[in-house]
C-alpha cells in the first residue's frame, strides 16, 4: 500500500465558485474578499518566508513550545494516536509532535487538511523521507470539507491540530461553528491542540503585520494577482496598498487592501460568461482578513460553547502564545 494518499476534494466548479465570491465580496459594501484565497502555490510559499520574518513571533513561539513540550502534548491521549491537522501548511511545526508520537508507536497515520495540494505533495514528501514510520493520508480541501473525513483504525484516537492561531482568521460566530464541526467529527476520549494567539500591546501586534521587508503585504496583494491570473482581471497592483491594525474593541487584527485612486477594476464572471465592472474610490478598501487575539477567559468560553473540556494549556516563555489542550 502506498505510503501517500492525496485526496482532491474540491468540486468541478471550484473556479466559478472563487469567481462567484470574488464577485460577491467586491460588489458587497464594503468590499471584503475571502482570506482562504490567499492561499494560492505563490500565497502559501510567501506565507512560509512570513513565518521567518522577526516582526512575525507567532511560528516562533509556537515552535518554542512544542520544542519543549511535545512529549507531554501528545501523552495527553492514550495511543495508537492518528494525528489530522486542519490547515498544515509546510508542516515544520507539526514534525516536532509526530516525532514525539512516533518515539511510543512504531507507526502513525498523519491526516493533513490544507487548501494548497501543491504544499501536500511538497510537505508529504519530505516528512515520509524522513519518518519511515509515517502514513499520510492527505486532503486538499477547505476544513469544513476536510474535517468531515477523519478515518481511524479501531482503538485509535484522534489528535486533531488547528495551529497557527488559525482559529484568529474567523468571527466569533464563525469560529464557534467551525469548532463545533470539528467537535462532531471526533468521538469521546479524542482532543483538539488549538493554536491561539494572545492579546498584547498593540505595537507588538501590528508589527507582525507590518513586517519590514513589506512580505506581508506582497501575501496580500498576490490575492488580486490571482484574480487577475483565474478570472482575467485587470486589478494594477502598484495602485493598492496594504493597511494592517489593532481593532482593540473587537480584539482583532484588520488588513485590508486600499485604493490609492479612484479607479475601475474589470472582472470576467464564468457563470454568466460577462464581465463585472468593479469601481473604487481613492482610499476605498478589501477588507481581506482578521487575526482575533484572545485571552484565557475568551478561549475557556469559546471551549465551553463549542463542547470541548480544557485540560491542559502551555506557553512559550514570553506568554506570548497559547497552546491549548481540549478533550472531548
């Protein structure tokens, strides 16, 4: 049996969908563009280089704790433990707990759930040099699809990994649905690993969006760049500007996109084979993505409303990120 299996989940009408939220979110006031579309093959390799950048603590302080902890996250489920990760990414981070797996069972089947099948291929590859002990079984696939195909053997338990303060990018309503979806895919005795980051001074905060080397504002802008390429647009990129702050009433980060002009933007719509005319005023902005920033009380309830039990929390050692332990 081979030792990599990459499901392609999406549908035949994945492009006209995009085209269909495009469309929706850029004629909607005011306009907003989905933040799981940033996550192109270009998005998430630039993404990647994000997480290396020193304004960027979160990958860091996430890493820091697993190099320290990994051995006491996973004792906290019985094995054989089969590991799903929803949103894996590269899956560097995600090595240091099947290490620490792979040192109490001799084999393990690792289920990551990523958008992007070109960083499945790229990350399977590299973990199954690596780990002969190691079976993936990949989905390509937005969580709420992939979450739904969780497979284990009998007496295993489910690991389930939402890392990278993931859990930020949603609403509290949304964030709330998400985790009761992944609270139904998974049966009594399995838990959740929640990455999430945690309020701090807002210089801090909008730093990590506002790197330097003005990385996170080409991840932004790749979004219309994709438009351009998938639906024959014709956004000019140099005529928008990446804004990235702290909205301290809703806890959140805020980035968005800002028309420097005032200008017009032609957009091919597949399902009505027309073209949609799109009109910005000069400081107009796409609301593109939120990053939530919780603190402990916020994630006890955000358990508490979805069906988890918190057992277990750690930290890095500036307190700067959480990793959350929650059993069903």
């Amino acid at each position: 049996m081979s030792r990599l299996v990459i499901h392609q989940s999406f549908s035949s009408n994945g492009q006209s969908g995009f085209a269909e939220d495009v469309r929706a979110g850029l004629t909607a006031t005011p306009k907003t563009l989905k933040p799981k579309y940033l996550y192109d093959a270009l998005g998430s390799l630039l993404f990647e280089a994000i997480c290396l950048l020193p304004e960027y603590y979160l990958t860091r302080a996430e890493t820091e704790i697993f190099e320290r902890r990994a051995a006491e996250i996973v004792a906290q489920l019985p094995a054989p433990i089969t590991v799903v990760e929803l949103g894996s990414g590269s899956s560097v981070k995600t090595r240091l707990l099947l290490e620490a797996i792979l040192a109490h069972q001799s084999g393990l089947c690792y289920q990551p759930i990523d958008i992007s099948e070109t960083i499945l291929e790229q990350s399977a590859k590299q973990l199954l040099e690596d780990y002969p002990g190691l079976r993936i079984t990949a989905h390509a696939a937005d969580y709420t699809r992939g979450v739904s195909s969780i497979a284990r053997k009998d007496g295993e338990k489910v690991l389930a990994l939402f890392l990278g303060s993931n859990i930020g990018n949603y609403n509290p309503d949304e964030a709330r649905e998400l985790l009761r979806q992944i609270r139904n895919a998974l049966r009594p005795g399995d838990g959740l690993l929640l990455g999430a980051d945690l309020k701090k001074s807002r210089e801090t905060l909008e730093a990590a969006y506002n790197d330097a080397l003005n990385l996170t504002a080409a991840f932004s802008r790749n979004l219309l760049l994709r438009i351009n390429r998938e639906l024959d647009a014709d956004f000019d990129l140099k005529q928008f500007k990446h804004r990235a702050f702290f909205n301290e009433d809703q806890s959140r980060i805020e980035i968005h996109l800002v028309s420097l002009a005032q200008q017009k933007v032609h957009i091919r719509d597949p399902k009505s084979l027309g073209i949609v005319q799109v009109e910005f005023q000069s400081g107009e902005t796409i609301h593109t993505e939120n990053s939530y920033k919780y603190d402990l009380e916020m994630l006890a309830a955000l358990a508490e409303a979805t069906g988890f039990k918190p057992a277990r929390t750690w930290f890095d050692s500036g307190r700067r990120f959480s990793c959350n332990f929650w059993l069903v």
